[in-house]
C-alpha cells in the first residue's frame, strides 16, 4: 500500500507503518512527505531510508499552491497527517480556521481533491472536537464528505495502547471505499483488539514509567537547587496547581517541555523512584521542601520518545545528525504516538475496510 505523510515531523504514521510492515500484516511504502521544521527532518532522514523516486514536499502551503505539484504527485492509498493542533489546543490561543497554522486542514482537502486516495487517517488534539461549540469538527467532516469521503472520528488515549502517557487525541478516518453498516470506528474496540495483539509485535510498548526510565543518564538532565522550590511550588493565590512528580502513568508530552518547568504540566522523577523501579516514592511521606532537596531529574529525549512509541536510537541516531536536545523535546512533543497509529491501522486491516 502506498502512502504519503504530512506535517511528517518525526515521522510516527511512516513508523507504524514501517512496523506494520515487518510484522507481514500489511506492506507499506512511503511515496512522500511534507515537513517544513528543518530539524525534524533531519531526525526523519536520520532514520528512514528515503528513496530516489520519494517526492520531498517541503513546505506544503508552497507545494499546494500550483496544482501542478499536486498532480505530479505518484498514485497513493493512504495520506495520513497530524495537521497543526496550537491553534484547537486548550493551551493555545483557540484561534481555529482564523490563524494560518488552522488553515493546514484546507491544504490537505487541496491533495484529496485532486488525488482521491481511497484512506485518510488524521490527528488533533483533543479539544478539536469542541472548538468553536463543536463548528470546527462539523467544518472538516463537511469539507470531507463534500469530495466523497465516508468519515468516522474517536478519541484515543495513549495509555489505551500500551505507552504509559495520558495524552487524549482525535483520530479523523475517512474513506471512499464503501463500509459496513455495523462498522465501528470506537477507541475501545480498537484498544480492545490490539490488546489481543500488542505482544507478537515489533513495537515498543511499557506499562508504566519505570519500564521507560533509565538508571544512568547525563548529569544535564538533574534539576538545580535554585529550580526545585519553583517547580514544585503549588501555584500562586491567582494560580493553583498539583504540582505532583513520580506519576508512573506520564502527564503528555508537550513541544515546550524543554523550558516549561512545572510539575503540574511536565514530567519529573526522584532519583529514589528510578532506582527502585518505583518501589520508593517519597511522594508518599515527604513535604514539598523535603522533596526539594532530593535529586530530581527531567526526562531525557530518549525517554520521550520512548514515551511516544518510538526506539531510544531514533533521539540518538537525530542527536548524532546535529540536534540539539531542545529539539529532541519538540519532536517528540509533537508527534504522533506510534502504538496507537499502529493499533487504528490494524483494527482496519483486520475489519477488511483496509486491503
């Protein structure tokens, strides 16, 4: 099956794929990507293999602004994409269709459009599903179903699929190709099927933080004296907050975890609690000031990834390309939870709506 992927970033539906294909339930091949961050794609080329005839979209506001290029493009089955989300996020500006980021989704109908392929699977955040009273969502599904697409939506949590991160997403799916009446789109069931499955695969999947986090990492990575009080702190009298470290289900990941240093939005862990794999948790008999004194350390960017479904080496093999860990973060923040992408694409294959 062929496929195109845009806003690629790291890569996590060419992943999915990748693992699909070697676990010989489906053969999938890449016919192109569109990626406008110069740094995630140095991470995605460090890590797939991109051949000759690949079409590099680049930036796809000015690859869809001549219909040339989107007729150029070879046949596909499948476009997949994680369309922008700050401008649907609830930590966003909310801003929708109005700011240009929330124009993507209309870059995509330009390929459909023309191109036709049979699937489409998107992601968003969550709150897309709401935004605007719930306009939004009812704009896209119209625009779709406008050019002949069937189009089915749930919400998905990563810790459904076996990568222990909450982090709630919409998944979009639509199709030309004819389904059955009792066709069900449902995040449960697909969990529910790819429970069956999850262990006879080549992916990565954890139960909880402590199959993630590793023993021996950088220096770089512990908190200063002068941080800890900070990110600990419960708010302000206008701001309150849990600031709670040492959760073994992780909070999502976000673009900005890097430099955000709050432990009611971020993901930090005690020294104790990784080297007990959890036993320890001095959450349990210590005050915030005792717990500030403690060694607290970040994630690494191996870690995050991890946390995404994809192996430690694909941080590595993008840290080795010139990467910078800032980055690193903001991949991983922004992309696509490999497991989930993988159990969606089974559930299809498996209910024979994919083939």
């Amino acid at each position: 099956m062929r496929h195109l992927e845009l806003f690629a970033g790291i890569g996590g539906f060419r992943r999915a794929m990748d693992v699909l294909t070697n676990d010989h339930i489906l053969d999938f091949h890449c016919v192109g990507y569109s990626e406008i961050d110069s740094k995630a794609e140095t991470t995605y080329r460090a890590n797939y293999t991109i051949d000759a005839d690949e079409i590099v979209m680049g930036d796809i506001v000015s690859f869809t602004s001549n219909k040339k290029n989107i007729k150029s493009l070879p046949k596909f089955d499948l476009l997949t994409g994680g369309f922008p989300c700050q401008t649907f996020s609830m930590m966003g500006k909310q801003s929708g269709f109005e700011e240009d980021r929330g124009q993507m989704f209309f870059r995509i109908i330009d390929i459909l459009t023309i191109k036709k392929p049979k699937y489409v699977l998107l992601e968003n955040v969550k709150n897309l599903r709401n935004h605007d009273k719930g306009r939004t969502f009812a704009r896209i599904k119209s625009e779709l179903e406008a050019i002949g697409y069937r189009v089915y939506a749930d919400i998905f949590n990563t810790a459904d699929f076996h990568l222990p991160q909450t982090r709630n997403r919409v998944l979009i799916f639509a199709t030309t190709v004819k389904t059955p009446k009792d066709f069900d789109f449902s995040s449960k069931l697909i969990a529910k099927e790819f429970d069956k499955k999850y262990r006879e695969t080549s992916l990565e999947f954890f139960e909880t933080i402590t199959d993630v986090l590793m023993q021996d990492v950088d220096s770089k990575y512990y908190l200063s004296e002068r941080i800890k009080p900070t990110l600990l702190s419960d708010g302000s009298s206008n701001f309150k907050s849990r600031s709670d470290i040492n959760m073994k289900i992780a909070r999502p990941l976000t673009a900005t975890m890097h430099k955000m240093h709050r432990a009611c939005q971020d993901n930090y862990y005690s020294q104790d609690f990784i080297e007990s794999y959890g036993k320890i948790n001095p959450v349990d008999t210590m005050t915030k000031e005792e717990l500030a004194k403690l060694p607290i350390r970040k994630l690494t960017p191996e870690e995050a990834f991890m946390l995404q479904g994809f192996p430690a080496g694909f941080a590595r093999k993008g840290r080795t390309s010139g990467v910078a860990d800032g980055s690193l973060y903001k991949q991983a923040g922004n992309a696509v939870s490999v497991n989930t992408i993988y159990a969606v694409l089974y559930y299809l294959i498996k209910c024979k709506i994919i083939k």
